[in-house]
C-alpha cells in the first residue's frame, strides 16, 4: 500500500496509488480483462497457492480493484479494502461472514432499509435472529446483547432519520461482549468520520454515494482494522463473488479525487440550508447533525470533523404535503440515492424504507411525511429559492380551491 503521508485531500488525491510500472501512466489503468496469464505452470501453482504475489482471475482479485481497495482503506485509516458490486453486496458479505446459524445481531433501527429487510426475510430463513433498536440508547444495546449475539451494526448518521450513535461507546461495548463491530459510514464518509479510528473492527460503504459522487456508477466497499478480520471477509466476498467490474473501480477511483472539495461544499450547503428550513413556516423540524437544535450536536462535533450533506425534515400537510414539495421542486432531482454532486430528494416512506412495515418505520422514527434531502453543490441560493418555491405550494392548491367555491356561492 502507498505509503504517502498528508492531509485529508492529500490522501484522496495520492493515497494508496502508484505510478504504473509499466508505462508510468499516472492514472491507474483500467486492467479489463477476467484472467492473467502465468508465466509457467509452476507460476500458476505459486499464485494459487499464495506462494506467488500477482492476479489470477478478477473474482479473486484486479490491479485497477486493488488501487481502489488501497485508497478507501488509507482514507478509513484502516488494515486493507474490500471492494464489491453493490453497497448491499459488501454487506452481505460481512452478515455472512460473521452470522450463523442461531446466532444474532443487534443493529440500528433505522438502518438502510435493505440492510434490514435481508436479515428479517433471508438470513432468518437460516436460523439468524436479530433486533433493531434505537442505538443511540447506549444502555438499551447492553440490554439487547444475549449470549448467542455475534454482531453488532451500527449506521451512523441513520438512514433517513440522521440519528447518531456514539461509536466509541459501542466500541467499547463489543469489545467486553466479544463482539464484531461493523458501522456503515455511507452517510457521512471517511471525509469526515473515520469509524475504525474509534474502535470500530469493520467499516461499510455504498461507493455509489460521496466517494463516487456523480450518481454514475453502483458499487461497495469493506475495510478492516486488521490482517485477521479482512482473511475471513475476503474468503466469503471471493466464493460468492459479488465482484465490481474494473471500469466501475475507475470510476470511483476518478471520483475519490475530488471527494473532499464536493463533500466540504455540500456540507457548507447543507448547513445554510438546513438553517433556512428551520425558519420556514411550512415546515415543522429539521434533522441535521450541524444544527444546535439536532439532540445529538455534542456527538456529532465529537466524532465527526463535519456535518455532511444529508437531512430530514417533515412538512405540514403530512403524505400529501411531502408529495407537494416533491412534485413542485424543479432544481432538486426527485430520485432515491445520495452523496452525488447534484441535489436529490425523495420520500422515504414510499421509496427507500417502503420494505418495512409501518409499524417499523413508525417506530424507527420515519415518519409518512418525512422527506430525505441529501443537498448537492450547486449554489446555495439556488437550492434555498427551489426550496421555498416548493414549499410555498403546501395548502396553495386547497386555498385556491376554497377561494373559487365562495365565489361561486356569491
């Protein structure tokens, strides 16, 4: 791994690349190829071995894979990268890996919809028992720890809720139980949370978010604090395969460079944002880790060195004034996914979480109303004008109406 040493940007742009050696190209070549040649059949045998350092087959690994494996673990500032297909597949790779048979796992209630429904409609098909409770509650984790728990998962900030929870207190809670301590830092990323740095064994990604940041490209990401951690993901990840695709790699290879200045100007954003959201009449709070309002502010300038691009906020009017904002913003894109350059906006309830029951998001604390903001970096008057505009339109349409039937009365 490049041992380069620096800043925040420093690594994005230089951390764990090197000069191609064949040519010197200095960006890291797209190797799209599915096998390697050996250069003897006793080379062969030493690679397959693990005698021999060097490609086989790209399931089992890729120069252009590798590079990118190498820069999220240095940004992590952990052991070594496992990079996947999908966000969803680096996480299943982890449940599998450390989930078996009666055994259980305690996670965030409000975690990515996805990464709860596959542990409720499949792992438990195989004997996995879970609960989901609100992690924030430090001493409502110790209560839920049995003797059959082998993981505890965190997401924080949680999707959508930008709930936090204290890393370092749940650290320390794994440790005493001999737990795995896995946190998906998708939200607010290596930019500005570094998990492992706070005792965590195992970070999880969505690439597809603040890494890639331009809403082009669908992968994941594992990183280990330890050589022993990352031998048994990897074994799991290689026999089920769920492996990205070089170009893909490329791709968020591209992005990563330019991570910390989209995520320091969508977070300046967010902030300006989130700001004027409180004020609005229309709208009745707002979630954002940097606002002095948020119940968590203490914890999030403890364990983050910034506040990220994500909130939540809910409306008057409840389901149809959600709808109302969504269908009357015109800069903002009405899509689900988040962390890209451009604004995108969406409903939870009917979109991201609509796999859990409504009883679970109820109590999980996504409300119908609530609409999930993940702002971009466009210019911020920009953002804060489509905004209002859209927000302006809640109840406009039944005023309207209401002024029409009185003059029809007259």
């Amino acid at each position: 791994m490049h041992d380069i040493k620096g800043g925040r940007h420093t690594l994005a742009i230089h951390g764990g690349q090197v000069v191609d050696p064949l040519y010197g190209a200095v960006s890291v070549p797209i190797y799209q190829t599915s096998t390697f040649a050996f250069l003897s059949a006793e080379d062969g045998a030493g690679k397959f071995a693990g005698e021999i350092e060097g490609y086989k087959y790209t399931r089992l690994g890729n120069p252009t894979v590798k590079a990118l494996e190498d820069s999220v673990a240095v940004l992590e500032n952990g052991y070594a990268g496992l990079a996947t297909a999908s966000g969803m597949a680096a996480i299943t790779a982890v449940y599998m890996t450390f989930l078996s048979k009666d055994s259980h796992i305690v996670s965030t209630d409000a975690v990515y919809g996805p990464s709860r429904l596959v542990i409720e409609k499949h792992f438990s098909r195989f004997g996995v028992e879970s609960t989901y409770i609100d992690t924030s509650n430090i001493e409502l984790i110790k209560k839920s720890i049995k003797k059959n728990t082998k993981v505890l998962y965190i997401e924080t900030p949680a999707n959508p809720t930008l709930m936090l929870t204290d890393i370092a207190a749940c650290a320390k809670i794994a440790k005493e139980h001999n737990l795995v301590l896995v946190v998906d830092n998708t939200f607010m990323g290596p930019h500005y949370q570094r998990p492992i740095e706070l005792g965590a064994d195992v970070v999880v990604h969505s690439m597809t978010k603040s890494l890639n940041g331009h809403s082009d490209v669908v992968a994941g990401m594992i990183v280990t604090k330890n050589k022993e951690l990352y031998k048994q993901i990897q074994a799991v990840h290689f026999s089920t395969g769920g492996t990205i695709d070089p170009n893909q790699a490329w791709l968020v290879l591209r992005g990563i460079k330019t991570m910390p200045l989209r995520v320091e100007k969508s977070s300046d954003n967010a902030l300006e944002v989130a700001k004027f959201l409180e004020k609005h009449p229309k709208v009745k709070w707002v979630k954002y880790p940097g606002l002095k309002s948020h119940p968590q502010y203490d914890l999030a300038k403890k364990q983050m060195t910034g506040f990220g691009a994500m909130m939540c906020f809910e409306v008057e009017g409840g389901v149809e004034g959600g709808k109302t904002v969504m269908n009357n913003v015109k800069l903002s894109t009405l899509a689900v996914s988040l962390g890209g350059i451009e604004s995108l906006i969406q409903h939870p309830a009917s979109m991201t979480h609509a796999g859990m029951t409504k009883e679970n998001r109820a109590g999980a604390g996504i409300t119908d109303g609530m609409i999930r903001f993940s702002v971009g970096c466009e210019d911020c008057r920009d953002i804060i004008d489509d905004l209002d505009n859209a927000l302006n339109k809640i109840g406009a349409a039944k005023a309207e109406g209401g002024k029409t039937m009185s003059k029809a009365k007259k």
